[in-house]
C-alpha cells in the first residue's frame, strides 16, 4: 500500500495530483502508455532502471486510481496490454507540459 494516497492535510489540489501521478516513475509511465509502450515486457524494456516489483506496484496504484486499464487477451500465452481510461487521458497535457520543459532544459544542458 501507497504511503500518500490519502494525505493531503490542507486539500491542496497540488497534493491531490501528486498523490495520483507524482513520483519518480508514473510520468514516465504515462508517457510511455500513450506512445504505444503498453504491454508490460515493452514498459521494463524502455525503462531499465525500474525494478519489476516497482513496476508491478506503479501500475496496479494507476488501475488502482482509474487512471488505466488492464486488459487481459485470451490467448497462449496470455498477453496484457495498458491503456489510458478517458481519466487518465485528461493526465495528458500535464505530462505533455511536463515533456516540454524536460526538452527544453535538455536543450539548455547541451548547449552549455
């Protein structure tokens, strides 16, 4: 269980989206789901330094939150996929600001 779910001592609605998609991990994977890197094996391939376990947990906190879905294909083997819920779609322009700025600063350190 998440330390932060519920914490937000003075309703600050700052809080309230970090306790959804803060951390070291969740904007990336956002990023990701909605590039097309949704099945579990294409998530730890493009983010090798996340550990299984931590992986495992960050998407269940996401499905967990509604902000994805899991679906399970009925084949051999068993193949799972990721998508965005309309809820987790309306993260996107945060996460997309968020590229922005992490380009630009990119930018800003080659160039120094």
């Amino acid at each position: 269980m998440r330390k932060n779910k519920d914490f937000n001592p003075n309703n600050c609605p700052v809080t309230s989206c970090m306790n959804k998609i803060g951390g070291k991990w969740k904007p990336v994977v956002f990023y990701l789901i909605n590039n097309g890197k949704n099945r579990f094996s294409l998530l730890q391939k493009v983010i090798p330094d996340i550990s299984k376990q931590m992986l495992v947990n960050q998407l269940r906190e996401m499905e967990e939150d509604k902000l994805i879905e899991r679906i399970i294909f009925a084949e051999i083997p068993p193949r799972v996929e990721y998508l965005l819920t309309d809820y987790g779609k309306s993260v996107l322009p945060i996460i997309e600001v968020m590229a922005d700025w992490g380009r630009n600063e990119l930018k800003t350190k080659v160039t120094q």
